[in-house]
C-alpha cells in the first residue's frame, strides 16, 4: 500500500485565494517587455483601447488583447450562421460552453452583394450580441477561397469568368477554384476585406474583435496546381528570387528545389501572395493581428498523396514558404479533424515554433477531441475552438459530433470552465515559461516529459487511488480505462516548481537522472488560481491520498501548484 516515493509534507494552510507571496513568482521578473505589470495596468484603465496584438519573445507567444495576454478560450459557428437570426443560437452554445470569444464568419458576398455597395448590418449585430455576451470575436473572411472553393464570393463574381477567371486543369477544363493569379480577383477581394476592417476601426473601437481570419483554408484537394498558359509559364519560370533566398535554398525550378512538393509549393507560393495582399490591405485600414489557416495532411507521409493536400493552404509540410510568402500574417494555424492523437501532437508541434504563435481555429466538436486542449495548452497555444459550435442542429459527423448533446458540450465545457477563471494569468505564464501539453494517446500508453532534473509522467485509465501492485482487493476496470479522455498541461514555472492542470489523467513525478541514494519529495501541492498578473492565489492543499498514488486529476479538471525537492 505504499507510495512509490516517501513525501514529507510541508504544512501549508493558507486560506483559499490568498495572495501567496511566499510563491516564487513575481510579475516584475517576466522577460516579454509588452508584458510588464505597467503595461497590464495601463490597459486595465483604459479597456478596450489598445489595439489587440501577438508578442513573441524566445519562441514564446502572447496575443495581448486590452494591452495584456489573453487565451482564446474559442467556438467556431458553423459555416451558414453567419446570419442575425442565427445569433442567439451561437450566444446560447457559447454560455454552455464558458467560452470567451466566438468564431463567426463574415462573407465577401454578405458584405459586397452588388459591386461597390457594402453593408455591415450582421457585422454590427455580431459586434453587439457579442458585447451584451460579454464575449470577443474572431471574424473569419470567407472571400475569395473558402476551402478553396468561391462559394462564398458574391455573385458578380462568380458569375464573370472573364474577370475572375477560375482554375484550368491539364486539358484546360475550367475547376471550380478561383485563380490567385489573377490581380482582378485579388482587386476586388481585397477592396472588400479593406472595407470590413475600415468599417470595424469605425465600430469597434474598444476591439470586440481580437482577430481575423484571412480567406479559410484556400487550397484545394485534388488539384495539386492550375494549368492556364499563365500559370504554366510561371511554373516553368522557376522558384523565384525572394523564395529561394528567404527559404536559403539554391535556386532552380519547382522540381529541383521542392522535389514531390513542387506543385503544392508552387500552388502555396502563389496562394499565400494573394492572401497575404488581402491582409494588407485589410491592415492598412486596421491593424488587427491576422492569420490564414489550413487543412492538414497526413504529417508522417514522406511521399504527399496529393489526392489529399489541400494545395494551396499553409499545410505542416508549407509553414516556412508561407512564412516568406505571407509576412502580413501573424501565423498560419491548423484545422484538425483527425482524432488519432500522434497525429494531433504531429500538427501542434509543426505549428507551434519560434516564429509561429500555436492557436488552434478548428478542431472537431466530439467529445474524443476536448482532451487535445490540454495538448494545446501545454504548448503555449494563444486559443483553442472546436468547431460547429451552435445551437443550429447542423452537426459534421464524421469530422465532428453525431449529435450536440449535453455530454458532447460538457467534455469541451468542463476545461473551459476550469481554466476560464485563470485563462489571462495562464496565458501571461506560458509566454514567460517552458511548457509540456499532452492527451490521452491510441492506446492510453504512458507518457513522460522531462524538464530539466525532473520528469512528469502521465497514465491514463487509473482510479483515483491504489496502482498495479494492488492484489489484496478486487477492483473493477475504471469505465473511463478504454475511453479517450485524460489530457495534461504543465508548466514549469521554475526548479522543480510545475503548474498542473488538466483532467482523468495521474500525473507522475520523478528524478529523470538521480545520484545514488537521491530521493524526492512533495514540498507542497496546492489548488491555485492565477490572477491576471500571473500571480498564484493559493487555494486547498493536497496531500495523503490526494497525492500517495500520483496526482490523479479528476473528471472535472483541476489547476494545481506543485513543489517538489530531493533529499539524500
Ligand atoms: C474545415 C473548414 O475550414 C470549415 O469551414 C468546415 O467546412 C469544416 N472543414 C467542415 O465542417
């Protein structure tokens, strides 16, 4: 019955939400300068005046919204509910799910339904539904390429060929994509984006919206490039100047720099010129922090099948070039609809890098995807939305949920609700810190993470007490063992010194080398919140059972403050 490690326990007893003064975290010794205390107070006396903004400071992140960080705690509508009837039913889901910002589209052919005469009455709706809500927004511009198609171009446009041409393929047969060669379409898709960001810098200027998409997901699946004469002569004409130079390869044609990619590099190049124009020229008018977003593609393939590359989009495998290609964008960020959980770290990790803030737009609304948020969080992300969230009654199984129900909103609901409350102090910590973000994998194998001296492990699938070694008592298999549930962030907020949070997970600790004769023990854990300074208030201590058999984090997700240290 004993624990693996002896714990001496130290007697903490302070009451919940004392400023813990005795925690080694002081505001002032935060690095990213945009975050200091002054800055954070200057903008808590002024809401809503600063313009929202990404930091990055030693490959970490921060999206600054009212002059301090903010953590998207995100739902995206579903793609018709752009619509002022539909609101409510997007107010309603978001409540249930404690959410703090909505992901609403806003088309082109809803803003500009004849040519030059723009209206912005569901803007102004959104804004406003919002605001009572007590939420943000990110509006999403569906112009020009939603999922690389035109549907949602006004009619004008897709009714005139000539002036917006479309894609042709090897035969010459028109596809449905518009062309991102042609400067008409960039025209007028960016005259329109630049009258939206115009008319929210009128409307908007306590920042309601805090991002903006730009296009969603343009590349297409299936059609790996355009074969118009134009396109055909640039794809022969070589990788240009600026691409080879920015990516520091040796200049040659498509095939010789990207090899099986070339044509999606090609696609790539092409797409994220024309979407990065469109951003600037939405900038120019208000410069709001902007990304564009991607479907994904297999992240082991060595060789793209490209039946399955959207080609065209910020894919994994396109970051860097879009990184040259795009430098209006703040980041490119990733859908995923793929609930096997190698794949799911595969993608978070290609996104999240030094020169790329890890956000998350769309993620399947399932109940199996919510543990990914941990996943997310522990990374550093800056936001996190599933996907289709709205009382609408519209679902996207088999990417998401067969059906909205409690249950389904409640696994995405619970971590919302438990990390709402610190979600500024969360954020302004993971921009200033190292950390480890992990879910439940296929076969709920453990995992482990090493942080200097320590490793923190996690399992799955375990009751709240007792371990295998257990034979003097029956126990019945947890119902949850075989279930994807669990997930786990870390932060390491300094030696030995971890923020755990997440849920269904046990949560292990251990010395990843240790001298002969070198044990560890718990100096203290302790339920905490963050204030928005990133201060720990310190809340109800753990110990006996709630720490003998690991850190077994329940069902409803909790946020701990662990000590550990060694003694010989
Ligand atoms: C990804 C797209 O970005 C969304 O707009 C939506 O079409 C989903 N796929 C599928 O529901």
């Amino acid at each position: 019955m004993a624990s693996a490690e002896p714990q001496g326990i130290a007697p903490f007893t302070g009451p919940w939400l004392r400023r813990a003064a005795a925690v080694a975290l002081a505001v002032g010794t935060l690095s990213i300068g945009a975050l200091s205390t002054t800055a954070a107070r200057a903008a808590a006396a002024s809401p809503g005046t600063e313009l929202p903004r990404v930091v990055h400071e030693q490959g970490r992140h921060a999206l600054l919204v009212d002059g301090a960080p903010f953590l998207v705690l995100g739902a995206q509508a579903n793609n018709s509910s752009n619509h002022v009837d539909v609101l409510p039913a997007a107010w309603q889901t978001l409540a249930t799910l404690h959410a703090n910002t909505l992901e609403m589209p806003v088309s082109w052919q809803q803003v500009e339904p004849v040519e030059g005469q723009f209206r912005f009455d569901f803007v102004d709706a959104l804004l406003a539904g919002a605001r009572g809500h007590g939420l943000r927004v990110v509006v999403l511009w569906f112009g020009a390429f939603k999922n690389g198609g035109p549907g949602y171009a006004p009619e004008w446009v897709r009714a005139d060929t000539v002036r917006f041409p479309r894609k042709r393929d090897a035969r010459g047969e028109g596809l449905a994509p518009l062309s991102p060669l042609a400067a008409s379409t960039l025209a007028a898709d960016s005259r329109a984006f630049a009258a939206l960001m115009r008319h929210l810098a009128a409307v908007d200027a306590r920042h309601t919206v805090i991002l903006v998409q730009v296009e969603n997901e343009p590349g297409a699946f299936g059609i790996p490039r355009e074969h118009s004469a134009g396109a055909d002569r640039l794809f022969e004409g070589g990788v240009p100047r600026e691409l080879v130079d920015g990516l520091h390869r040796t200049p040659g044609t498509w095939r010789q720099v990207f090899g099986a990619l070339a044509e999606a590099a090609f696609t790539g190049w092409h797409t994220a010129r024309y979407v990065d124009a469109v951003a600037a020229a939405g900038k120019s008018e208000l410069a709001l922090p902007m990304y564009c977003n991607s479907a994904l593609s297999d992240p082991f393939a060595s060789e793209p099948d490209p039946a399955w590359v959207s080609s065209g989009s910020p894919d994994w495998n396109m970051i860097d070039l879009w990184k040259v290609a795009a430098p209006h964008l703040d980041f490119v960020a990733p859908d995923i609809y793929s609930r096997d959980a190698p794949a799911v770290f595969a993608w978070l990790d290609a996104y999240r890098r030094d020169d790329n803030a890890l956000f998350v737009p769309e993620i399947g609304n399932a109940a199996d995807y919510a543990r990914f948020f941990w996943a997310a969080l522990g990374r550093g992300a800056i936001g996190f939305a599933p996907f289709g969230m709205d009382a609408t009654g519209y679902v996207n199984y088999p990417l998401g949920a067969k059906v909205l129900d409690d249950a389904t909103l409640e696994a995405f609901a619970a971590d919302y609700r438990a990390m709402a409350p610190h979600a500024r102090g969360w954020a302004r910590l993971a921009a200033t810190h190292a950390g480890w973000g992990t879910a439940r994998g296929r076969d709920g194998e453990t995992q482990a993470h090493d942080f200097g001296a320590w490793r923190i492990d996690a399992r799955y699938g375990r009751w709240l007490i007792g371990d295998e070694g257990w034979t003097f008592v029956k126990a019945d298999v947890p119902p949850w063992k075989a279930e994807p549930v669990g997930g786990l962030a870390v932060l390491a907020l300094g030696e030995g010194e971890f923020l755990v949070a997440g849920s269904r997970v046990r949560v292990g600790f251990s010395l990843a080398a240790p001298r002969p004769g070198q044990r560890w023990q718990y100096l203290s854990v302790e339920e905490v919140a963050i204030d928005d300074a990133g201060r720990l208030l310190a809340g109800r201590p753990w110990n006996g059972d709630q720490v003998d058999y690991g850190l077994n984090l329940p069902a409803e997700p909790v946020l701990l403050h662990v000590r550990l240290g060694t003694w010989q």
